[in-house]
C-alpha cells in the first residue's frame, strides 16, 4: 500500500511542476528522487489499461462476436469477455452456430379436389370415403328407418343425411308401429325357443324388447348348459354322480338302513352307474330271503278287450307266468270283474298254484271286488282279509256326503299271510284308486273347466283313499310290527315330481298360456295350484285345490311311511330311466299326452323299506326277455310291474 501512495505522490508533484512552471522548467532544480525506483505495478479491474494489459472490464474488448472470429457463425445475444487476469480476450456468451445440412425443398401441398375419391386437406368425405354405414352411426341420436344410407355433402365438408329417413314411431308405447320390431310385449315370442330354437333354454325365462324397439333380445332368457358327461369308474364324483370307486362311499352299512342289525366287517358299495350306493359286503343278521310281487292291472272295464274275451287273456296270463323262473308269491289283480272270478278263469290259476283270497259281493255294489290277490297257497296261511271304503266327505259341493266315492271303484284290498316254513308275515294291498265318480260335470260347464274340474276332484278323492288306506295299513302294522308290507295297483296318482322336472313342462305352459291367452307358467307346486284354482274358481260345482295341497302320491307316501319301489329303483340304479307303465294303444294315453315326452306312470308298487331291500324292479313295458310286449298287450292296456325283495328273519321274528 505504501509503495502505491508513493508512486501517486510523485506523478502529482511532478505534474504541478510541470503546470506551474512553463519553459523554466529548464531552469529549475532537479528535484528527482536520487534513490532506486520502482517497476510499474498491475491495475486490471480498475477499468484502464495498464502496461501489459490487453483489457480491463469492457475496455479493449470487441463489440460482438464477429469481432472476434468473422468467418464463424454467432448464435444471437453473445458477447466476447476479458480475461480474470486482463491478460487476453474471451469468446465469453459467445456460442458458434453448428452448420447444417443443407435441406430439400419441399413441394407445396396440392389443393382438395372434391369428388376424386380421396379425402385431402380439409375434406371430410369424398365420394363412398368416410361416409358412415348405418344412418345410426351418422345420428345416433335419432332412430331412422331401414335402407336409409347417409352420403356426403356436394362439397365434400360435411355428411348429410341422404336417404336417411327419421323413425318417428314413440317407441315405449308397448304398441308396435311403423317399423317397430317389437314395442313392450308387442310382437315378443311367448317362449325362449320361439326366440332361438339353435339353443336349449332354462326354465322360467322370457325373450325382451331392446330400448329402440328395434330387435327381440334375449331379455331373461338363460341358456342351458348340460353339465360333461361324467365318468363312472374315474375315481372322481362328477356330473349326478352319488360315488365313484371308493369316493363317496359311507364306511357303515348302518347308512342303508338304521333298522337293519348287520354283520360287522361288511361295507357298502358304490353302484353300478355310480348313481347309487349298492349293499356291496353288508349282510343282515339272519337267513336273507326273496320274494317276488307282482302288480297286474287286468282290464275289468273291457270283458271283450279288443275282440279278446276273458278267458283267452287269462289264458295268456297263465302262460306268462308259467315261463316265469321265480313265480310271484303275491299277484295284485287289479279290476277284476266277475268274469275274471269266473271257475275256469280259477282253475288256470289254481294250476299254477295261486288261490283268490276273497270272491265276494262288494258291500256296495252286487258287483265283486274290482281288487283282489291271488297268492301261493302251498307257501302261505292267509291270515285276514278286509277292504277300506271310500266315502264322501260333508264338504262336498255336490252334497254327496257319506256316500261311496266311486262305488265299487275306489277299493282298496288288503290281506295278511304267513310264510308256513320262516313264519315270516307279509300285508299286501291291492289297490285301484281310480275313483271315477264325476265322468260327467253338471250343465253349463265349459269345457276346460269341466276336463280340469274332473281331473282335480278325481286327484283330491284319491288322496282322501290315500290317506283312509294309510291309515289301516298303520293299524295293520301295530297289529303284526314285524310284517313286511306290500302296496301296490292302479293307483292313477302323479308324482309331481316328473311333472316339475320334465321337458315338457314348457310344452305344457304354451298351452295353458294360448289356452287362457295371458302368460301361465307352472314351474312348482304352488304354481300348479294356482293355475287350476284360477280355473276352478270359475265353477260352483268343483272346489278349489286346498293351500296345503300336495297330491295323492306324496300324501300316501307322507301317511304310510312306505318307500315307493320306482323311486328307489332309479336312486340305486336298479333302473335307469322312467318306465312308463300304460301303454299308447286306443283306449289309451290321451294323443296330447302321447305326444310328450313325459313318463305315464299309473301302476305303483311301495314297500317297507325299514325291514326289506329292493333288488329287482321291472315294468313289463318291453316284455321280459320271455315274453314280448304284445303279449302283456294281449292282456291289458297296463304294464304289470315286478318287484324283488331281500329281507331278513330276525332272531326276534
């Protein structure tokens, strides 16, 4: 600091001198410091140039950057700086331009031209190109009637309508106007096949009108889907499958029945079909026996059945019977007039070993039994014989009170035997629940309240006979508890079970449906009841089916306790399928009824599952493999059923 105020000093006084004293500066002293001197020091930054600088600050430093370089390309803004140390001139905010390459000129866009077929600059359409193909995707706002087609405006900036024409039927109205397809129920088929007959269909479900009115959808329509076909002897439970090898097999032959003492070690088995579960080892306690029923509807109403008396078809009777290689210890012959009783008609059964067990007058009628049991009279003691009557309540609406239902029809047979080697007791009943006591409905009845005021008082009298037969077959089993029992005829029942769970029952809605023109489904059992009470209401000659009503099958089921031997034979697999015991032949099944694929099931056999099993059920539908179906034709219009029996003496029989 010192050395620079000194060198200040000397530059002001030697100025002063040098202003002060003009020419005498040859004249005046010499007043230099005769000491050494200094070397000049460097100022950059205090904006002057110095010795040795080549900048200060902004001073010396070019204006621009083509300044500095003019045969370079600048980047605008820049500017060259001085160095920190005023030593050199620096490019600074200076940036070069990188050159590029040099580029292709580009041809002009072409102008539109309307009606070329191609859509250039703004063209929206032109010609077919970018014309919409439906008016709806032109508006699909609005609904347009059909063959219309949108086109493109003659300038091609915009879509017009074209011969687009606007549907102005007030879709939602439920009436089909105009070009509606369907409007509301208007114009929708009745059924889900009726909509798509390709495809099978759950039940229940009905075809919709879409929200336009423009097309039939699939509204609640659901499409069945049949489950794979499963695979008996696979090791895996599938499809209806009960078990499969040893899947699904219960570990205790207690599960077949709880009634039953069996031998330890045995085991139950899975079915043949594996739809069932077979006794496989489990043995009762005891000697097993068999015995063989027989349920045969002979025909009362037709002595001349077809040109065939009755003495040619008992004949024919004897012979089926005859090739038989276990005969029937019991045979339930179901409406057997006089004829049928007649000595030569007994002889042929007493040359099979059969005797009648009753031949007398119906205490109703001076006709005999319509119901009666033939029975090996070398193996078996009758014990008793009896019938239960059929009558009338006081709630009935014809005032029929007390009287016989059906007179010598609705009869029910029973007797008791005695097995004469095991002492083992047998109930049979022989039953013939067709009480056909209306075959006329009064006067002024239309016809199909007629048929179903017929057909639902005709069921409602067989459950009263269900139920009064019930009954007895309780009081006969407090009488001999170890009985076996045996129930079987022409029931006429229905099991709503093949109703409900049949293809038909679609068929069966249609009609009723046209036949009342609103919509009826019947579906279950309260459905069914409804449908005929809305029928029945009509009438003051029919009562209406009771809330609680459930038919004459599942009524004697629920009152007897007794296991119906077709149920159990399609549960175990001793059967596959329905078996139809009727047959179509005149004066048989009705043609609408033929024309369904619905089993006619009219001859039942039960039995006392808690002290018997079934092995063997058969409706002689197709013959026997003995016999063929003409010959059980020859016969009857009904198909005996035979049924086989295990049971077992008990060390307390």
């Amino acid at each position: 600091m010192f050395s620079r105020l000194h060198g200040y000093a000397f530059v002001l006084v030697l100025s002063a001198m040098i202003v002060g004293c003009g020419d005498d500066s040859k004249n005046a002293p010499d007043n230099t410091p005769s000491g050494p001197q200094t070397e000049p020091q460097n100022h950059c930054g205090d904006g002057q140039l110095s010795d040795g600088e080549v900048c200060d600050g902004t001073l010396g430093v070019p204006a621009s950057c083509s300044d500095i370089n003019g045969e370079k390309q600048w980047q605008p803004g820049g500017k060259p700086a001085c160095s920190s140390d005023c030593s050199a001139i620096t490019l600074g905010s200076c940036v070069e331009v990188t050159p590029q390459e040099p580029q292709e000129p580009q041809e002009p866009e072409p102008q539109p031209v309307c009606g070329d077929g191609q859509i250039t600059g703004n063209e929206v359409c032109d010609g077919e190109l970018g014309v919409p193909a439906t008016c709806s995707e032109y508006n699909g706002r609005k609904r347009w009637k059909d063959g219309g087609k949108p086109v493109c405006a003659s300038n091609c900036m915009s879509l017009e309508a074209g011969t687009c024409v606007e549907n102005t039927a007030e879709c939602g109205n439920r009436v089909r106007e105009d070009d509606e397809v369907c409007d509301g129920m208007d114009g929708i088929p009745l059924t889900c096949s009726e909509f798509d007959d390709s495809k099978q269909w759950n039940d229940g479900g009905m075809p919709a009108c879409s929200r336009t009115c423009d097309k039939i959808t699939q509204g609640s329509c659901t499409e069945f889907i049949p489950e794979p076909e499963p695979v008996c002897g696979d090791g895996e439970i599938t499809g209806d499958e009960i078990c499969d090898g040893e899947e699904g097999v219960p570990g205790s032959c207690r599960v077949l029945s709880s009634d039953i003492q069996w031998k330890e070690g045995g085991r139950p088995a899975c079915a043949e079909g594996c739809r069932g579960i077979a006794y496989g080892t489990c043995e009762a306690l005891g000697v097993p026996n068999e015995i063989v029923i027989m349920n045969w509807n002979v025909l009362f109403e037709w002595i001349d059945w077809g040109g065939r008396e009755v003495l040619p078809r008992a004949q024919k009777l004897h012979d089926i019977v005859e090739k038989y290689p276990k005969k029937p210890a019991f045979i339930s012959i179901v409406e057997a007039s006089p004829a049928w009783h007649d000595p030569q008609v007994t002889e042929l059964f007493n040359d099979l070993g059969y005797e009648w067990a009753d031949n007398e007058p119906s205490p109703d009628t001076d006709r005999t039994l319509l119901s009666d049991i033939i029975y090996q009279k070398d193996q078996y003691d009758l014990l008793e014989h009896g019938l239960v009557k059929l009558l009338f309540d006081d709630s009935d609406p014809r005032g029929r009170g007390g009287q016989p239902v059906g007179a010598d029809k609705a009869i029910a047979f029973y007797s008791v035997f005695q097995d004469k080697d095991n002492g083992a007791q047998f109930i049979q009943f022989s039953t013939h629940w067709d009480a056909n006591n209306i075959w006329d409905a009064p006067n002024g009845e239309t016809t199909p309240v007629k048929e179903i005021g017929w057909v639902s008082s005709h069921e409602l009298n067989r459950v009263r006979g269900a139920i009064d037969s019930a009954a007895k077959l309780r009081e006969l089993r407090e009488q001999y508890p170890n009985a076996h029992v045996f129930y079987g005829g022409d029931l006429n029942t229905i099991d709503f079970n093949i109703l409900f769970n049949s293809t038909s029952l679609q068929t069966i809605n249609v009609m009723l449906s046209t036949m009342t023109g609103s919509i009826i489904s019947i579906k279950d059992l309260p459905s069914l009841i409804s449908t005929l009470n809305l029928f029945l209401s009509t009438s003051e000659s029919f009562a209406n089916l009771p809330d609680d009503f459930v038919g004459s099958h599942k009524a004697f089921w629920d009152a007897s306790g007794l296991m119906d031997a077709r149920t159990e034979a399609l549960t175990t697999s001793i059967i596959t399928r329905e078996q139809d015991t009727w047959t179509t032949s005149e004066p048989g099944i009705p043609e609408v009824i033929s024309g369904m694929d619905l089993p006619v099931i009219i001859d039942y056999a039960f039995y006392s599952k808690d002290n018997m099993q079934l092995t063997g059920y058969q409706v002689m539908t197709n013959g026997d493999g003995v016999s063929t179906r003409d010959d059980y034709m020859f016969i009857s219009d009904h198909f005996p059923v035979r049924t086989t029996y295990r049971y077992y003496i008990m060390p307390d029989d």
